[in-house]
C-alpha cells in the first residue's frame, strides 16, 4: 500500500475495473485544531498559517450539491483559510472517481464514511499514510472518540488513511401517537432487546385493516455498526464470517423474531422489500424504527410528518451499556496531492473544537470526546426539544475492520432477511449461500485486478 502515485498506465489498467460506488453517506464536521496543548503537556502548536496560497480539491461518492458541500465544510474552509482555493466536484455522470481519475484530475482530499472510504482509496491507489502529518501538524488524536481511531488505524493495517470528521451512531426513534393509541409506555434510553421485542409484540397488530409494526431496522446500518462488533471479512484472509454464530443470533434478533408474527410476514411480502423509514414517516405503520442518528437532519421535512421522538439503542443484557459501533464520516489526503501540508491543515480545522461545536448545535455528531461539545447537540436544531441524550447514552461498541470488499458483500449479506421472512430459505441455508456468494465475489474481483 504504497502512498507514491502510480503511473498513468497501470492506473489506466486499475481503472478498467474499478468498481462504481453508489453513494449514500449521511455526513457532519467536527474536533481540535492542535492550537491547544496535548495531554502529554506538550507545547501548544503555532496558529496555522493561512497566507500561503493552495488549491484543494474534493471529491466525496455522496453526491452531495455543492451548497451541501459549502454548509458543511467549504465556507468555514474559506473563512478560516482566504487564499486557499477550495474546489469541490460532485460526484455525478463523468464526474465519478475513476472518470475524473482517467481525465488527469487531481484529487487532494476524498471524504466518504468509513465503510466506503477504504475501498475507494485503495482500488485506485490513492492511499497515503498520514502519521506523519499527523504529527507535524500536532493533531491531537487523544482528542477524538478513541474507537474511531483505533477502528480506522485497524482498517488501515496500522496505517492512518483517514480522519474522521463528523460521526453517527445507531439509535431507535419511536412514533408517540401509535404509543398514545394503545396506551403503552414510550421506551426509555437503556432498554434492553428483550425489552424492546416485548413491546413490539404488543405493538404488531391489525388495526382497521392496517397492518401495524411493532418494530423495524435497517439491516445497512444496524448489521454494520452491530454491537458485537462483528466484521462480514476475517481480517486476516478476506474470508466471510456470515455463518458464525454472532451473525445467526443478531439476525433472529433484529428481523426473524420481530417478523415472525403472520399478520407482519404479509406485510413485507406485500412491500416485497423490508420496511424502510418511509413505512415510519409516511404511511406511520411503525411503533419503533432503528435507524442512524442524523436520520432527522437529513430528511427533517419527512420526519416532520410524525410525532417523534428517541431512545438509546436497547442494548444485549450480557452487554449493558455498549450500543452500536460509530460510523463515522472520514477525510483523507490522496497520495496524488501536491498539497499535502495544507490539506491536513483544512482536516485539522474542520475537527477543531470551535468548529466541532458549532456544527454538534446543528445536530451533526462530534468526533471529539468533550461533554460540552456532546451537550450541544441539535440545540439550534429544528428538533431542539428531543432526547438527544440517547445518541450518547450508551459506549460505542469497538467498529470492526472494514476491508476494501465490505461494501461488496454488505449487499450480499443484506439479502438474507428478507428471504428468510418470506419463507424462502431457513437462516442457515440463507447464511450459507449468502457466504459461498460473498468468497465467489472476492475472488473474482481479485482475478480481475
């Protein structure tokens, strides 16, 4: 994994079969600028420079507008650093990764979320280790959420291929009306799975010939970000773990038993698809939705709809207190910049305390560990007046290893729920094949490299 750039020609080869990544990332910014002194009491870091004129350029798979692009991150860049040109492409049609790589395009900095971020950077070759600086910038890595580090040095193989610079968590948003309706107590932060299932129970019913769901996940993020902390690869032969026990018992978990009610089957079979948040939003038909802590922000007209609010991830009861591993949203510095230095000094500002604040009142999710900063979240929000105390109720759960195939066989993996609550395969036989489909997608991609 060589931070050098390689040569047009064997990136013409690479590009041939790149993979195209769909883009899907809820994102946020956040933490210290290393103007404060570290832990170890050493000496505060000099004011970062912002005279020395540089071009960065930005590139995420989200496809996020470029005034998403501005909100988040490139008028506070502009601000803090006036004569830094900060350019960012869209991802859209002849502007995806391996189009503008095949156009001669440099990419300083590619941000995504940690699960997509590594295969982009390493199907094209643009990983850069940035220990190094890291340390000459005096960025504090003590400051951050210990788990993301340690989760993306581990996916790095020891190697610093990103920062994360915003962050988001698994927790349960509930509907007070269908609450209201049946008299039944709104869950609580700390509740445990058994809990929960009790009261999805009661909530699964038919009513005036609507089908209510007591309970629903997505199986993307809860399975991802699953609070064993379970990888789909073993981190050492890129082999799938799906036939383990952890994936057979979080699976009965969060979809075989809440869908094993008759009244429920026919309702997905009927959607042809498991419920989605719009079954939360639109149609109201789910007392309690598992879904990411930004689901609110992003789409806040649609959650307007509904009579909300949110509780903790229930937690296993031979795990109390330990909730979903984070997600968090991740910037790297590409091996082809020639502006390496003022590239992580804009990741640096963008994870600076100040900043970090800032956006934690606008309900997007710190990656620094600091209470003040954690209190503020969503209160200069729409949503100001809900419990945001859940996204940090519970201690992360450590985030497995994602490999550079994670997104190709999370798909593979995410099939299997819905089989087995149609009746098509029994959970064995659907973890089976759902692993023979994952190692023949592995290999062929790594034939074809």
């Amino acid at each position: 994994m060589s931070g050098e750039q390689p040569s047009a020609a064997r990136r013409r080869i690479r590009l041939a079969t790149l993979p195209l990544v769909v883009a899907v990332t809820l994102t946020a910014c956040s933490a210290n600028n290393g103007q404060q002194a570290d832990q170890g009491g050493k000496p505060n870091v000099p004011e970062v420079r912002a005279d020395e004129p540089a071009e960065l350029v930005f590139h995420s798979n989200n496809g996020d507008s470029e005034d998403a692009f501005n909100s988040l991150f490139g008028n506070a860049l502009r601000q803090k650093f006036p004569n830094y040109t900060i350019k960012y492409i869209q991802q859209k049609a002849g502007q995806t990764l391996p189009e503008l790589l095949a156009q001669n395009q440099t990419i300083d900095i590619l941000f995504a979320s940690a699960p997509y971020i590594f295969g982009l950077l390493m199907d094209s070759e643009l990983q850069y280790d940035m220990t190094e600086l890291i340390k000459k910038q005096g960025v504090d890595l003590n400051k951050f959420e210990p788990t993301l580090i340690d989760g993306i040095r581990a996916s790095g193989d020891g190697k610093m291929y990103a920062l994360p610079v915003t962050n988001m968590v698994q927790v349960m948003y509930y509907n007070q009306s269908i609450f209201d309706k049946y008299g039944i107590a709104y869950p609580k932060n700390g509740m445990t799975w058994d809990e929960t299932m009790d009261i999805s129970r009661k909530l699964t019913r038919k009513d005036d010939g609507k089908q209510m769901l007591g309970f629903a996940s997505s199986p993307a993020h809860i399975l991802r970000g699953n609070q064993l902390s379970k990888p789909y690869l073993d981190p050492t032969t890129d082999k799938p773990t799906f036939q383990d026990d952890a994936w057979r018992s979080l699976l009965q978990l969060f979809f075989v038993n809440p869908g094993s009610d008759e009244g429920y089957k026919s309702r997905v079979g009927g959607l042809n698809r498991l419920p989605t948040w719009r079954e939360f939003t639109d149609t109201q038909e789910i007392g309690m939705f598992v879904y990411n802590s930004q689901f609110p922000f992003t789409v806040p007209k649609d959650v307007g709809k509904v009579q909300w609010d949110l509780v903790s991830l229930p937690v296993l009861k031979e795990k109390p207190k330990i909730g979903s591993a984070a997600t968090p949203f991740t910037m790297a510095v590409t091996s082809m910049s020639k502006n390496k230095e003022a590239a992580i000094k804009a990741i640096d500002y963008l994870v600076s305390r100040d900043n970090q604040l800032e956006y934690s009142k606008r309900g997007i999710m710190p990656v620094i560990n600091d209470e003040e900063v954690k209190k503020a979240y969503g209160k200069e929000s729409d949503f100001k007046d809900k419990n945001w105390s859940a996204v940090f109720y519970n201690q992360y759960a450590p985030m497995a290893k994602f490999s550079r195939y994670h997104l190709k066989v999370e798909s593979i993996l995410n099939t299997v729920p819905l089989d087995v609550m149609l009746g098509k395969k029994d959970l064995n036989t659907a973890l089976r094949e759902a692993a023979e489909a994952a190692e023949k997608t592995i290999a062929e991609v790594k034939r074809g490299r």
